[in-house]
C-alpha cells in the first residue's frame, strides 16, 4: 500500500497511531515539500507552511495559558485561521471546540456554557455580539478578536504532545434542529476513523484532489474530507464558503477529483441551468448525504460523474454505511462498513431484532476501540439515553434489505400517525421533489382537529426555482402519484426561504411552530 502511494501515512492500518497530532507531525516531517492545501481565491500550503503556521498558533495558545488538559473554543468562520488553530491545540493536547458560526442569543450562550472553556476566539465579524452576550450573562470568559492575536514565536517540535487515541481532542455539537444541541466528545481514534473511511471507500490517493466546500465546524468538513486528505496526500481545495453557482467553475478551475456534500447542496447545484461545460471536469466520485435517486441520476447522467455513493452516519457514530464503487445508490444509504462497525435494525421501544424488509431503528457500535464519541459533554443523561443494551440509538428510521443494503425512512419523531398509518415525511418530501421546479420540500404533523384517532394532518413547505403561479391542484396530482392516499398533505405551503442550520438542514420544529399559516393552502377533498 504504501509503495503505490508514498504519501500514505504509515501507520494507517495500525489503530495504535490514530493520533491526530501524530499524523499530521508525521506527515509534515515526511513530505514538507508536499502542497497539500489550496484555499480558493487564497493562498496555498505545503506541509511546512502548515506545520510552521500551527507552532505559531500553538505559541499565541501558549501566551494565553492555555495548555495540555486545557479547552479552546473557536468561532471562525475563514478556514485561514480555523485550521492552524484545530492543528495548534491537537499539538498542545488541548480540547478544540468548534462553534457553528450561525449561532446566536440562547443557543450559542448554551454551547458556550457547555464548552466551559476560559478563552473563545472569534471571527472579528462575530465579536461584539458574542463580547456583548458574554457580558450580560456574567461570564468569565475571555472573548478574544482572532485578527488581533498576533504570534510571538513558534513551539519547538519537542513540546508537540503525542497523546493517545482515547484522548477527547475535539467537541462538535450537534445542529439541535429539536431540544438543545448536545456537544460531542471525539477522541483521537473516532476523529481519525471518519478520515479512514473516506480513504478506503472512496480509494483516495495523492493523486486526487478534493473539493471541501462543507463547514470544518463539522466532522465531514474536517475529518472526512481534510484530515483524510493529509493522511493520503491529496491536495485539499477549499471553499470557505459553498456557492451553487461557482461549483461547476471551481471543480473545473481546480481539476477536482472528489467532493462531499450533503442533501441540500446536492438540490442546489442540481437546480443550477445546464451548461455545456456540465460533463467538462475531472469529477470521478461523490460522496453524498443523504442521497435521493434523483440528484443521483443527474450527477451520473448530467454531470457524467461516474461514482456518486450515498453516506450514512453522525457526529456521535462516526460513518458506519458506505455505497460501493461502481454500484448505484438507487435511494438508500449504503451497506455496512463492516472492518470497523455493526449496525442493526431493532425495535425503537423493545430493541429487539427485527427481519429484512421492516422499519425500526437504526443502531450502531463500534468495533474499533475509541471509534466512537465519549459522550456528550456535560450531558451524561443524554448519553445513557442514547447508548443502551451496548448500542448507540441513532434515533432514525430505517430498513435492511437482504441483500444487506440500508435505507433511510425517517427521524423517529419526524415519523407522521394519521389515521392509524405511519407516514414517512421523507416519501413526502421525494414525491414533491420529483416535480419539475420544485427545488426543496419538508413534511411535517400538525395536530388534526377533532375526530378520534385522527392523531396528525400532514403539511408539506415547497420552495420552487421561478415566479409562475402555483396551481395546487396540479401540482398535489403530480405528487399523487408516488404517494399512498394516508400520505397525501392536507396543507401545502409555499416558501422563498427554509429556516436551516448552517449545514443545510430544515429546521422542521419552526415549521411546526408556525403551524397553519395563512399562506398556507388547504386540501378541501380531506
């Protein structure tokens, strides 16, 4: 392996040296010469450049008291800055908590709180409001403008901390799109594993170039997709932020090998108009989720992208189902990454088994020893709740098939009871979505009124691509036909903007929350 790539790092396939301070040490030492970063419209880094800029970071760190056992939050935005800090803490052994950069009020003062860190750093654009929100709750906390750090020197090699693979290195939150988000706790090994995963299913080598356009406030951005670059050598070209509209031109500007995206961007770009440089790049594989059929089609047919793999995981699970190399997702979610987990589908309320081909909840574990997150920082009832009989609960409804592909139905508590039938907002949402001009969907319950076991009605949000007027009628008998009379949506509602997290994600409890708007139109033959 390591004679077919002589950027591989060495110890890949020994479990004992996925240590991400180790890694990119290593790395660095090995191929200083090697560019491994090209930030778009910015500058680009050698492995040198990226260890000499992270001694840097790492000596501010230091000037700050901040040190091995310690936590840094950090809430910056350009990748510039973000990335030398995540590397300068793995080298000091301090605790690196990644903060979404949309947050504000309550919810950011909630992971603020649980961070428990003595120092945040921030983007200039976010400083006052976060200086201010700190203050009127009388925290300790120093909030530190990231352009007036400016370094003193560099640490030597010999103070970089090695540490283990089960030290807790990172804390991610969860995008909270329902309750508060919960901060998870990743040690070394289940930080590294997601970079793992990419190389050996995807097959990265130094000859490919990946295209990050994800937040590296979360693990695909900064585990899946950069950390696995700098384990393989791939030159990692990143975007601080996704454009729909430049995608094409920067896959193509950077003869881009490889991307990551998830489900909103996919609808995104695929919403773009056709161009005659739609099929003119270097794009071989994409991963994606999740991944609907239809995107996948017009990336394969469209785009002429040969390999586009649906993804399944979470920040707490790691990446545990993967779609095959020359095999089409066909609406599923993948099949098991069995050298390092065991995913089942139980019972949500017995966590018994149940057979091929029944929904019930997807569950996870590890086999590899720190492959997963510690727990939920300051939320140790969280974490009982979630891991129970020796299984993580995903909280997801799913079905095995026999030929041992997964599919995605639903949130549990995304599910819709209407009249005795279980509804999947999901089915929804992709009979809506198969409509030309509509570009994204969400379903969702809302109470029924009257009638006994009439427990939800469904509505259903629509974002469309032009201004035509929208006959409602036409357009429920075009969903119709993909969907089962229980299904149909009693409310459709037309938007020009879903609220969502800054990874895309509909925020479905709004929604809920705004219940029946006057906007909103409604199925008489209900």
């Amino acid at each position: 392996m390591n004679k077919v790539n002589p950027f591989l790092y060495q110890n890949i396939e020994n479990s004992n040296h996925w240590i991400i301070s180790e890694i990119i040490l290593n790395q660095c030492k090995q191929h200083p010469n090697n560019k491994i970063i090209q930030f778009v419209d910015g500058p680009e880094w050698s492995f040198d450049d990226l260890k000499n800029i992270a001694f840097e970071k790492a000596k501010t760190l230091r000037d700050l008291s901040i040190n091995q056992g310690d936590t840094v939050t950090v809430m910056v935005d350009d990748p510039v800055d973000f990335i030398p800090y995540w590397v300068a803490s793995s080298f000091l052994g301090v605790m690196f908590v990644a903060l979404n950069t949309a947050l504000k009020g309550s919810v950011l003062l909630h992971q603020i709180r649980l961070a428990n860190s003595n120092v945040i750093i921030v983007s200039d654009v976010y400083y006052e409001d976060v200086a201010q929100l700190v203050q009127e709750n009388k925290s300790k906390i120093k909030v530190l403008n990231c352009s007036k750090l400016k370094s003193t020197g560099m640490i030597l090699e010999k103070d970089v901390y090695h540490g283990k693979i089960s030290d807790e290195v990172c804390t991610m939150f969860t995008s909270g799109t329902s309750g508060p988000s919960k901060g998870v706790l990743m040690p070394n090994a289940h930080c590294v594993l997601f970079a793992v995963g990419t190389i050996e299913n995807y097959k990265l080598n130094h000859e490919h170039v990946f295209y990050i356009s994800l937040p590296l406030f979360h693990a695909n951005g900064l585990f899946m997709q950069l950390l696995a670059c700098i384990m393989v050598g791939s030159k990692a070209i990143i975007k601080s932020r996704f454009s729909a509209s430049n995608w094409l031109s920067d896959i193509r500007k950077y003869n881009v090998t490889h991307t990551n995206m998830l489900g909103a961007i996919a609808a995104f770009i695929t919403a773009q108009p056709p161009s005659e440089n739609d099929k003119d790049h270097d794009l071989i594989l994409i991963g994606s989720a999740p991944l609907p059929s239809e995107p996948e089609r017009v990336f394969r047919d469209r785009f002429g992208v040969k390999d586009v793999l649906p993804l399944y995981g979470m920040t707490e699970v790691n990446i545990p189902l993967y779609g095959l190399i020359n095999e089409k997702g066909e609406g599923k979610c993948g099949k098991l990454y069995h050298k390092y987990f065991e995913v089942e589908i139980r019972d949500p309320e017995t966590d018994a088994p149940i057979k091929d081909g029944e929904v019930g909840e997807i569950v996870v574990r590890p086999k590899q020893p720190f492959g997963f997150m510690s727990g939920y920082m300051g939320m140790p009832e969280k974490t009982i709740e979630t891991w129970r009989n020796f299984w993580f609960h995903t909280g997801d409804a799913g079905i095995k098939d026999s030929s041992g592909s997964f599919t995605f139905v639903d949130r549990i508590k995304d599910c819709i009871r209407r009249r005795g039938e279980n509804i999947s907002s999901y089915e929804v949402e992709q009979a809506f979505l198969e409509i030309p001009n509509i570009t994204e969907a969400a379903a969702y319950a809302i109470p029924a009124k009257g009638g006994e076991g009439m427990e939800d009605e469904v509505m259903v949000a629509l974002m469309k691509n032009d201004n035509t007027s929208i006959d409602y009628n036409d357009l429920l008998n075009q969903a119709k036909k993909n969907l089962a009379t229980f299904a149909i949506p009693k409310y459709i509602r037309i938007m020009k903007d879903f609220p969502k997290t800054q990874t895309g994600k509909i925020k479905k409890n709004k929604l809920r929350e705004d219940g029946v708007t006057v906007d909103a139109w409604q199925n008489k033959n209900i």
